[in-house]
C-alpha cells in the first residue's frame, strides 16, 4: 500500500487537497489547514519495523536518508520525490544534558535539543527543506511559481535564502527594518534572496507577504504552510529516537508565531498512533512578557485570541503579537496536558546566561525557555524525578550583540545580569597575574 498524506482543514470542513496544490487557507471557512496521513498505509509497517528503518537511516551516508527530516521521508512528504528533495543534512542535532543547570534548579535530568546546530543555524532549515523540496517539484511539473517569498523575524529568512539557493529559485524576504541582528540580515543578503526592509513590525510584515502570495504568483514560505511543520515535527520524532523510544515528561519550547509547538504535538501524536511510544509529554510554551498572547490566553482558561502590539524583545523571533498557528497551538497544548507561561525580559537574559555557565551559548530565546523551566522548577510543577527537555531553536552565534550586552550591563530591562563576566585588565606582573588567579578561583 502507498503512502500518501494530503491538506486538509483544521475545523474538519470536507475536502482534502493535494500538497502540491498552492493552497494555504480552508476555502470554504477561511482557517489554517494541515497535513494529513494515510495512517491505514503506516500502520502495514510495525512499530519495530519503523524503529529499525529510523536506526538504519540515522547519520546515513546515503542521501537524502542522512537528514534527521528525510530520514522519516515517509512520514512527511511521502509524494516527493527523491530527485527533488533540496537537502543540507538538516536535523539529526544534539540532546546534550546540562547537568550543572540541572542541579542549580534541583532537577534531575534537563536537556537541550540544540536546534541551532543545522545548517543555517536555526530549527527552521527543517520546515523550509520540506517546503523548497516540494516547490522544486511543482516548478519541475510546470506549476508559474515566480518565487519563495516569507515575511522573518531572522531566522526563517536565513533558511528560506539557503534551501532556495540550493534549488535554484528565487527568495524574497520581507523583515521588519531594525528589528533583527546583525548574523540574521546578513544571511539572506549573502545568500542572494531579495530582501525588503520594512518599516512596521513582524505582523505588518505578515499581511504583507499574504497579499503578495495571493496577487503576484510568489509561494507563501510562512508557517501558517503546513509543508512546514511536516519538517518541524521531526524534533519530536528524534527526541524520541534520542531517547531510546521514551519520552520526556516535560518538552519546553519557546512560542512566537506558535507553528513549532503545533508541529511538536503533531510528531509526538504520529509516534503515539504508530506505537513507537506509549505515552505523550507535556508541554510547556515559553512566551517573552512583551510578545504573550498565548500565555494571556491560558491565564484566562483558554479564552480567544486576543491580538496584542508586541513591544521590543531580546527575543527578537517570537516578537508577534498576533500568532497565525494561535488555534493549532492551542489544540495541541489542550492534548499535552500543555501550559504557557510569559517571562520577563530579565529572567530570559539571566537563564540564558545561566545555561551558559554549564557549557552552553544559548539564544534569547531558548533562555526564554530556559526561565519558564525555572519558574516550574521553582513552583514544583517539574519534579528532581522528571526528565526535561528544553527546544533551542537557533544558534547563540547568531545574537552576539545579546551577549556582548548582557556582560558589559548594557541590556536596558537587564539592569543588574546576574550572572555578568568581564575581563580582569592587569599589568604585566606575576604577582598581579596572581592574586587576581586565586580570587577569582575563590570566588566560583
């Protein structure tokens, strides 16, 4: 039996439309659409088979198979050819304990899955390898698609650069002028994609990219693409893999656009269906203070979305005020057992800079992640005796001016960083050299 997987709505209207048709909305009531799979055709496949086939793919040699996405080819985007998969070797990242961080928090066993080690350096290389992919298809097959285009807080521009350049096809970036770092706005612009700077925020960036998608023939790269989250469901399955087939009792994630949590629970949801695991973690979205409708909604015992004007954030990427995957994510928390939480600006600096004292060089907002566990640490929510895995999304590299801030003091709502380090400046003298040696090794 073939597998096939195919779009369909979220609010269960009919219809069910091929994935390489240039759909992103349910035309019939105007929500958000998902991926679907025959899961009769995986289910011909045992739970052990499954296991195994993932243990021979892992690291693989032979492309595309080597890819932490193409790995599970079969459980994304079973229809796409082999020939037209676009691929960096994506995925496949570490599950690194922090048992320094662990022990701090009173906690047993915290791990990061450190995302930001793919290829562009954020977890989005693993939604864009499955949407550029299938756009090489549809232009192969003759489908007028004139470009890729997104609206990016950062990342989703560098990876959408990458994977189209690969391919051969046009990108079109659309960012909010001055509100992205250095690392992220150089990338596109290295990689060659067309990038317009606009004057508002990341939701007016948003609007934008939709009406061109609808009236200029660019296909719509956004997470509100479910081609996307078919790649992004892949953390789960890997951290499962990672794990020996077992899961966390905690999966923390930061939220802005909310489209990984819904991919997240969607991966876990397909293990649980397939038998590769018997039970399912909670989940817990992690929400920068100036950017948390989410968190607002859960305070409020699930109430409607609320759009608010995001302010400024360290956590530049999940700075949305009005998240497009609002009802996918809540679906999803709903069935983990799921909470949001908002942090503050400080507390997502200083458990950054927490983690890093343990080895690590996390983002701001993988430290937005990093607070929340705190918090439920803190409340008894998450106990010495649960394994927790944190999501970081993208590479600490990209935001060197979050660190280099963070230790000169020069943060403006971080007016005091805990855990702040700078250079001891001496002369040339041993005995300076010295003293300086045993008060600092006193001092830790």
């Amino acid at each position: 039996m073939p597998f096939s997987a195919h779009f369909q709505c979220i609010a269960g209207c009919a219809g069910a439309y091929p994935l390489d048709q240039v759909i992103y909305r349910c035309p019939t009531c105007g929500d958000l659409l998902e991926v679907v799979h025959d899961m009769a055709a995986l289910r011909t496949r045992s739970a052990a088979d499954w296991k195994q086939l993932f243990a021979e793919r892992w690291r693989s040699v032979d492309e595309p198979y080597g890819s932490g996405v193409w790995g599970k080819h079969e459980w994304v985007a079973p229809a796409l050819e082999t020939s037209n998969i676009v691929s960096f070797l994506e995925g496949v990242t570490q599950l690194t304990r922090v048992p320094h961080y662990a022990r701090e928090l009173g906690l047993g066993d915290v791990r990061v899955k450190q995302c930001g080690t793919s290829h562009s350096g954020s977890f989005k290389d693993l939604g864009m390898t499955v949407l550029v992919s299938m756009v090489k298809q549809m232009i192969a097959r003759g489908q007028p698609i004139r470009a890729i285009a997104c609206a990016s807080t950062g990342d989703t521009s560098a990876a959408l650069a990458a994977y189209a350049a690969a391919a051969g096809i046009r990108a079109v970036v659309i960012l909010p002028r001055g509100k992205i770092s250095t690392a992220q706005l150089v990338q596109p612009l290295a990689m060659g994609a067309l990038v317009l700077a606009i004057d508002t925020d990341f939701d007016g960036c948003m609007r934008l990219v939709q009406e061109l998608a609808s009236r200029e023939g660019v296909y719509l790269a956004n997470s509100m693409n479910s081609l996307r989250l078919e790649g992004q469901k892949t953390v789960a399955i890997e951290i499962a893999q990672q794990l020996h087939w077992t899961v966390p009792d905690w999966v923390v994630i930061p939220g802005g656009n909310l489209g990984n949590v819904s991919a997240l629970g969607a991966g876990f949801e397909m293990l649980h269906a397939l038998g590769l695991i018997d039970r399912r973690p909670r989940i817990c979205v992690a929400q920068a203070a100036h950017a948390s409708p989410l968190a607002t909604s859960y305070s409020h015992d699930w109430a409607d979305l609320v759009p608010v004007k995001a302010k400024t954030t360290l956590a530049s990427a999940i700075q949305i005020g009005n998240p497009v995957s609002f009802k996918k994510a809540v679906r999803a928390l709903k069935a983990f057992e799921g909470v949001a939480l908002a942090v503050t600006e400080a507390e997502l600096a200083d458990a950054s800079a927490r983690a890093d004292r343990g080895g690590l060089f996390t983002c701001p907002h993988t430290g937005v992640a990093l607070a929340a566990v705190e918090k439920l640490a803190a409340r008894g929510e998450i106990t010495k005796d649960q394994r927790v895995v944190v999501i970081s999304t993208a590479s600490g590299l990209k935001f060197a001016d979050f660190k280099v801030g963070y230790h000169e003091g020069t943060l403006g709502e971080v007016p005091a960083p805990k855990y702040r380090n700078t250079p001891v400046e001496l002369p040339e003298s041993y005995d300076a050299v010295r003293d300086a040696l045993l008060r600092g090794l006193d001092a830790r």
